[in-house]
C-alpha cells in the first residue's frame, strides 16, 4: 500500500522517478528509470553522430520514455516526477529552454509542460551542469562520503565544472543550485579568458569553450599538427589513423608522453582554465571544484598542474581554501544529475 506524508514536500516511500538527459549536440539522449533512493534500475540511450532537429530528439525521448515506463518495470508503483538535465541554457523557473548552442530550433522551448503532458506528473528542468553539481553533492565527490578514505565534511559551497563538447558549470550552495537573476548563473565556458582568443560556439572570441572543451582540445591539436609530421605520426598511432577521432585525454597522454604540439595544447587549457577558476575562486569561494566531461578523463594529468596553476594565481590564503577533483559520475553525470533532480522535491 503506498502511504505518503505530507510535510510541504510529498515524502513517498513507493514509486520511482525518470531522469532524462538532453544534449543538444545529439551525442547524449538517455531516460532513466530510478528509485527513491536515486539508484537507476533501467536507462534507455540513443546516441546520434548527428546533430539532430528538435522533432527528432523529442520523437527519441517519446520512444525511450515509453520503453523505460512500460508497466513490467513499476511494479512497486508509479513513476512520481521526472528531472530533465539539458546541454543548453535553461530557464528552470519557467521550465523553458532558452536556446542550446550546439543546436537549432530549441528557443524558448516549453520543454517542462511538453513532458509534464506525455508523463502526468511534475518534472523539474535545468541546465546539465547544474544538475551534475547537485548530483556531485548528494551522491558523489562532493558528498560527505564521496572522496576516497570517506571524506567526513559536506561542502557548503561546490562548484561543478563540465569540460565536455563545450564547457558548462554549475554551482551549489548549501544543498541548492544557485541559478542567478535569469538562470544563466555558471555558464562560465563563456567567460572571456582571452583577448583575440580563438572563436566560441556562441559566436563570440576569446572565450573558455573555445580553448579548453574536449572538442576545442581535439581540434586545436588536429590543426596544429598539420606542420608537425611526428606529432602527425603519433596522433595516427594512438587514433588506429582515424585523427579526427583524438580524444581530449589522448592530447594530455601525448603531452605527457613529451610532444611537443601537445603540450602548447594543454599548457593553454591549464593557463585558461586556472585564470577562470582562479577569479571565481576570488568570487564565489567554494571548498571544492569538480571536474567532469571528457576533458576530466585526463585525471592527474589535468588536476595537479591546474591545483598548482590556481594556487600560483590566487593569495595563499585564497588558494589553498580550494581543492580541485575529478567527478565521481564521470561520463553518467548528467543523467546522474536528472535523477537528483527528480529526487529533490519527492
Ligand atoms: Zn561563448
């Protein structure tokens, strides 16, 4: 018998909730039955080497969601909400996409009201990297048991930092997501880092995403290496000769290995990167900052030069408040993330 108690939050002790993710660039569409304890039970995925038309990912999302809820799979109850995690900016408030830059046709998109229709019942929206802070908070590096030897201490203020195709970032603040004025709060791979830098996928120069995403990584080290036939060499032999494919982490493994090409690669991450976390840090001064995405792979590669890169940008007093780890989730943050917010009001 499904019993609930009513406290300002509907506190169920049966049923289940649905995480979706979407990413816009085609690459990450996944739904995800889970439980109340945020453990995920089931999950559809349909991976597109395409960047696909609205119509499209809302057609896949039709068909993962009747997969994932046929009614074999509740039999302890009904699915109570949904949390979607989206690769763009979103107004969560409203409910509403506000446009995703690696994608056409999302602007202002009612998504909320669109999926509260095809589920009946509440789902909550947000921005993919603010959903994987959450989920870094309550069930992964950031949580009180998550580091290695069960670190004891809940941070109070973490930011998340997504370094995938582009760079999102969410912030969490004593439990809750910190959205800002107009939910645009984290979008930091659009801080501008760079004069006359190199041009973002919003248009714009100079910024973050367009020096240290995993796409901006892969692509930098495929254009410098055109000159350099060794480094030419060495991109085919860890690639099977398919460069196009290089991956973030494979740049930093070069690098590490002593190419040179690969090094004025990630030397530009680690000084962009440390800049823009360096002057959060001054801003916002979390106790952790997670790292997450395909560049996060890289591991110690990526974290020890950048922990030293901040702690020579910052005042020691400043610096050393701050520690710098790799996500827990790793690749299945987002719809990690979708869950968590599902969970949150259930
Ligand atoms: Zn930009």
């Amino acid at each position: 018998m499904e019993r609930q108690i009513t406290t300002g939050k509907l506190l169920a002790t049966q049923g289940y909730v649905s995480g979706v993710e979407i990413s816009g660039s085609g690459s990450r569409q996944s739904v995800a039955l889970a439980d109340l304890d945020g453990n995920i039970l089931y999950k559809a995925r349909r991976p597109l080497e395409y960047v696909p038309d609205t119509q499209t990912v809302l057609r896949l999302l039709d068909e993962m969601l009747a997969e994932v809820t046929a009614p074999e799979r509740l039999r302890d109850g009904r699915i109570l909400r949904a949390g979607v995690a989206v690769g763009g900016l979103v107004d969560s408030s409203q409910g509403v996409v506000r446009t995703m830059h690696h994608a056409q046709g999302w602007n202002n998109f009612p998504l909320q009201d669109y999926l509260v229709e095809k589920l009946d019942v509440p789902c909550i929206i947000d921005n993919n990297a603010n959903a994987a802070a959450l989920a870094e908070v309550e069930s992964g590096a950031a949580s009180p048991s998550g580091e290695e030897g069960g670190h004891k201490k809940a941070e109070r203020v973490v930011l998340y930092i997504g370094l995938g195709r582009g760079i999102g970032g969410g912030l969490v603040a004593n439990g809750k997501i910190y959205h800002g004025t107009t939910c645009t709060a984290g979008e930091i791979g659009h801080m501008q880092v760079k004069e006359h830098g190199p041009k973002c996928s919003c248009g714009a120069f100079g910024h973050l995403e367009a020096i240290a995403s995993a796409q901006a990584i892969s692509r930098t080290m495929i254009g410098l290496s055109v000159e350099y036939p060794e480094t030419e060499a060495a991109i085919r032999r860890v690639t099977g000769a398919r460069a196009e494919r290089i991956t973030a982490e494979q740049v930093f493994q070069l690098a590490a290995g002593g190419d040179p090409i690969a090094q004025r690669v990630i030397e530009d991450v680690y000084t962009y990167l440390g800049i823009a976390i360096a002057n959060i840090v001054y801003l916002i001064n979390p106790g952790l900052i997670v790292l997450g995405g395909q560049v996060a792979l890289a591991g110690e590669l990526l974290i020890a030069p950048l922990q030293a890169r901040v702690d020579d940008l910052c005042l020691p007093v400043v610096g050393q408040s701050v520690r710098i780890v790799q996500s827990k989730h790793g690749s299945e943050a987002n719809i990690v993330g979708a869950v968590t917010l599902a969970l949150q009001d259930v």
